[in-house]
C-alpha cells in the first residue's frame, strides 16, 4: 500500500501514521488513567473532525482548542465541552454567546479589563484563571495572589460567568533539551498550582495543566486535575530533540518529490518549502534545519540511520546537502520523506493527510 | 470607513490598501515599459483571481506562478499564458498535458533527466532553461555553456517541447542590504544572460529576469526581454529593510486584537501568530523580529513613527515589547495594525483580505 500511495503523490503531501497516532493517544490517555487525572487533549495540532473523532475511543469527552474558528467547527462535530485555551478576546463575545448556547464553552481569563467586557453573557461561561509559572507569555504571575484574588471577587459580579479554576501552560519547557530543567519546571508549575488550590480551596477550584515535554516525560501531576497536551499526538523533530519522544512515535511525514540535482554544491532541491513545511527550525548538530529525512518502508517509515536534513526553505523550495551520500542514487522524481520540525505549523499548512491506508483526511 | 472596518475586526486579520498595491503595479509596470521590456508579475504573492485582475488595467496578460495548483486557478479564471517558474517536478506530467490544452504553459527545466521524461506530451509546451548566476538554489550555472547547450539539443528530440529562451531568479539580492552588491549581483546576472543569449542567438531566446529587489533597484536591464517579480506587489519590512521600497509602499497590514498586558515584562500579548504572520523574521536594529507596528489614520495607515516590534511568535500569540510606550496606552480590545516580515508568506497563511472599502477578498 505504501508504494502505491507513493507512486501516486505528485507534490508535497503529508503523510499520516495511524498507528503511531493511535499509540500516542493511548499511551497518553493510559497515563492520564492511571494518574487519576483527566484528559483533555488540545485538537490545535490535527485540526481535523475526522482524527478528532478517533479520540471518542479513548473515552475523551472534552477536548481544548485555541480559537472560536476551531471551538465553531468542533461544536458542529459534535463536541460539547471545550476549552479555547487562548486569553478571551473581547471582541469575539459575540461569538461566545452563539457557541455557549450550543456547547459548554470554557475560556481563560488574566486582567479585570476583559472580566468587564464580559457583563452581558447571554448563557453561562466557565473560565479558568490563566497563570504564569514562568514561561512569560500570558497568566498571572503564580505569586500574586492578590491579583488573582481580584479577578476571582470580580467575576462573581458577572453573571453567568463561572470560575472553575486554573490553567497553566509551562510552554518554557520547550526552551531546554535539558531533562533537569524540565523537572524544575514541572516541579515549580505543581506546587505553585496546589498552592493556589489550597489558597482558593473554599471555589473548588479545578486545575488544567499541560505542555506536550511536561505530560510526555513526567509521571506525576500532584494537584492536577486534566491534562490538555496536544502535540503528542503527531510529536515531531522539536519533541524528538528535547527528549519528548523519539523519532519512532513521530507520526507524520512530508513527502516530496525531487525536482533538481547539483552535482557542483552536492545539493538537491524538493518541491517543498515554507508553504509546506512552515519556516520553523531546530538546531540538530549546531546547525539549524527545516527536516529530517525518514525511511521509507513497505509498510511507512522509520528514522533514518543516515539521514539527510532540510538546510533551507524559500516558499516552495526546499535544499537539501547531500554530503557524503551519493548524488547518483538520488534520481530527479524520486520522493523523500521527511520528519517536520513543528508539527502543529505544518499541518495547518498542509490542510490535509493521507493515510498510510490511503484515505484522504480534510482539516477544518 | 477604516475606523468602520477596524470596529467590525474581531480576529487577525489581513488588510490590503488597494491604493498602495495599485501604485506599486503602476510604477512597476511602467519601468518595464520605459525600459521596452515585457512584464510577467509574478502571482504567487497575492493568489488570489480577484487581485490578479487588477493587472489588467495595465495591460498585463502574461503572468508567473510557482506552483501547479497556481497554475490550474488561473487558467482557469482566464490567464492564457503562465509561467510556471519552478523546476518541472516530473511527476506533474498529467496536470502538465491537462493544462497546457487550456492555455499557452512555459515551464523551467534545468537537467537531462527532466527532459527525458518529457518524452510525451500531448500538447506544445515551452520551457526555459533555468540558470543560475550565482544564487545557488537552481538551474545550470551561467557559466557553463556546454550543460545549457546539452539541454537545448536534447530537447530538439522531443516532440512538443519548445525553447524560448533562458530564466533567471537572483535571489542572492535578498541576501544583502548593500545597495553595491546588489548592484553587483544585477550586473553579473544580466552579462551572463546576455552572454548566453549571444551564444545561442540562432535560437533567438528571450530573457526572463526578475527578483523583487533587483526589478525596484534597478533602472537597466540590458539583454533583458521580461521581468517577473512578484513580491513588489505588496512589498514587506524585509523588502523596505533592504531598501527596495519604504515602509510607506508596503500594501498590506495585519491588524490583530489586542488580548493581555503583562506590566511586570511591560509587554502586550496580541492575537496573531506563526498561523498568522508565518514564523519569518527580519533584522531590525540588531534584533529579529517579526511585525512592526503602523501607524491607523482615517484612510488607512502610515509607518509609525515610534514603531513597537513582534519579538516572539507561538501558534496564535504574539508578544510586543512595549519599551518606552506606556501600557496604560493601550486597551484589552485595542486593534494594533503590523508590516509583515514576509507578505508571501503571511497572505499565503491568511487565505483573504479586506480593502480599506471594506470588500473581502479571496485567495485561491
């Protein structure tokens, strides 16, 4: 089957890996159950109804997203418990009326500017206080109580507007290769959110936590309560490197077919370039790079034990040194796999998967 | 009708000022014409039909893409003459056959092994041989006559295949800010195409040229018979950066809502991200970035004149350092308009704009 679906790709198509997916979510969902925890993976990575839906037979209930487009299209799939793990814009309120009457809608909140913007709800909202560990992107700082005291006060004002407790996302995690690091990290992100819940015991609060590093190499959550990772699912060459996953659970791949040799610099060009691949790079050997190339196998791929990787990338080519492989066993037509760097990036390029299987899987 | 367009905006959203992009069609167009030389925009920039009929009015009816799928969009909105500039991928031979009954199809060839599977075509195709003069991502090097003519006699075997003449992209142009070694990479480029075209005069070859930042810089193009740049349509910080246009050329601005203030980092979280913006950067003051502020005015906007910088990219959020300015300044809800570092690559992920008339327009 591989070979056909091969013969038959003509531009730069990316693969998919059911069961490597599959195993993702099921080692994850199986750690999730045996810490006790739920899960509520984040469908941001795969967008797509179809891969959604095979999470149904790992009993998820309630998945995480990081847009109203998404929350809109995965309402209409049929999921009705979903967080938008992203700080609620105000000015998407209209649209939270529209969806909240449709499904329960969680949303994350970190000021009292956006608590006033959200007076006038026509049904109820859950929110979670997003706080900030670290990472310093959005939350509110971990310590200030005070501040996240405030914002608890306020919101019992707003009507229709509940407090469910807190997220974090310790995304510094993908700032290090170093596995002590992590740990750090995941140990100050747990005891500053049982902190909080011991804190702001009397709201019962619940907390929602979960980087891809975090929920892949850690084995207890003390004081979570749901894991909302979502790159798992395909993990890429980032994850891979940092020690997330290995290049064996990575369960996509670009295939793209070989348009030009030079034998002068040593180099072929693809058809495949940012459009595709997204400009994304990772530093493997002290060298930024774009991809990695897999073995192709009868039955998918495995990491390759020489690999070639993705030096540079314009909109749609891509260059890759070939070193010391022989140009000559490189023929013009012939399709190169490779592992991508981000995952989430470049499938919300790709807009669509072809399974090992050969079906065709549409994302929103 | 812009503080209208920017009420309505409730997410990232890509704004086109027609007045801008018009202009910059106009100026381009009527250096080719001065020059008497043809002019074959490149359309891999904006795709979309809509914006390519604009071109129209300035009597293009030749046009560059980069990719098939291109290629079959225009056709079929009535382009009869396409270029597709990226080396012939032989697995497209069925999409080539199919297109070029529809319409006049060049493409770009720059090895033996392209040609031989070239061996049946149902209909006329013309190709260009791809040269390279020193940018070193495609095509035969300029200076190596016996590879080009290798090429022009192989494909005098081949029914159905017609040479035109010679294409070249500089690319290395968008590798300098020196205005001298552009002018060295112009220079070099156009006396090795001339050099070519003197050589292979019996087959009286046409010259197709044209980087964005050469065909702005530029005002000779000796030995040149057609340009076809593509990005000046937009034009972006990197583009203003390297100084083939100014800030003021630039046609399209991504306004994006305003989603957090962090006072203790003094900076902004904005919705728009690497789906957004794409995860390019440029160099500004020693620093990359990825947006630069503009200014909004009633009519649209102007560059800012005390611009705050897009420091960091995740998936949807953005980060601005707001330096000096002051936070209180700025609202939860705010619309904050942005220069692109890369307008290809930004409207390639945005998918439609919106005129400052306030029409939507699609892309392919």
């Amino acid at each position: 089957m591989m070979l056909e679906i091969l013969n038959n790709i003509t531009k730069p198509t990316l693969l998919l890996d059911k069961n490597k997916y599959l195993l993702n979510i099921k080692k994850m969902a199986y750690k999730a159950k045996e810490s006790g925890i739920g899960f509520r993976p984040h469908f941001k990575t795969h967008q797509s109804i179809e891969i959604g839906n095979w999470y149904r037979d790992f009993n998820v209930t309630k998945i995480t997203v990081s847009s109203f487009d998404m929350a809109e299209s995965f309402t209409k799939a049929g999921w009705n418990d979903i967080l938008v793990a992203f700080p609620f814009n105000i000015r998407e309120i209209n649209r939270l009326n529209e969806l909240s009457s449709k499904s329960k809608i969680s949303i994350l909140i970190d000021n009292i500017e956006t608590l006033i913007a959200l007076s006038f709800l026509n049904n109820t909202v859950n929110f979670y206080i997003d706080i900030d560990t670290g990472y310093g992107r959005t939350g509110i700082p971990a310590e200030n109580i005070i501040a996240v005291e405030n914002v608890i006060k306020h919101s019992q004002q707003i009507k229709k507007l509940d407090f469910s407790g807190f997220y974090c996302h310790a995304g510094h995690s993908y700032k290090t290769n170093s596995r002590d690091e992590i740990n750090k990290i995941h140990n100050k992100a747990t005891k500053d959110l049982s902190n909080l819940k011991t804190v702001f015991a009397k709201y019962l609060p619940r907390v929602l936590y979960g980087d891809t590093p975090n929920c892949s190499l850690q084995s207890t959550f003390s004081g979570i309560d749901e894991i909302t990772p979502g790159n798992f699912v395909f993990y890429d060459l980032f994850q891979a490197t940092n020690g997330s996953c290995t290049e064996d659970d990575i369960a996509i791949a670009m295939a793209c077919p070989v348009v030009g040799k030079y034998k002068i610099r040593n180099e072929i060009v693809i058809h495949g370039g940012a459009v595709h691949f997204s400009k994304e790079s990772v530093m493997i050997n002290e060298k930024s790079i774009f991809g990695k190339t897999a073995q192709k196998n009868e039955t998918g791929w495995k990491p390759d034990s020489n690999p070639l990787f993705l030096d540079s990338l314009s909109q749609e080519h891509g260059i890759v040194k070939i070193g010391s492989k022989d140009l000559g066993s490189i023929n013009i037509g012939d399709i190169i796999l490779f592992l991508p760097v981000h995952s989430c990036l470049t499938a919300n390029l790709m807009k669509q998967y072809i399974t090992l299987e050969g079906d065709q899987i549409k994302m929103i």
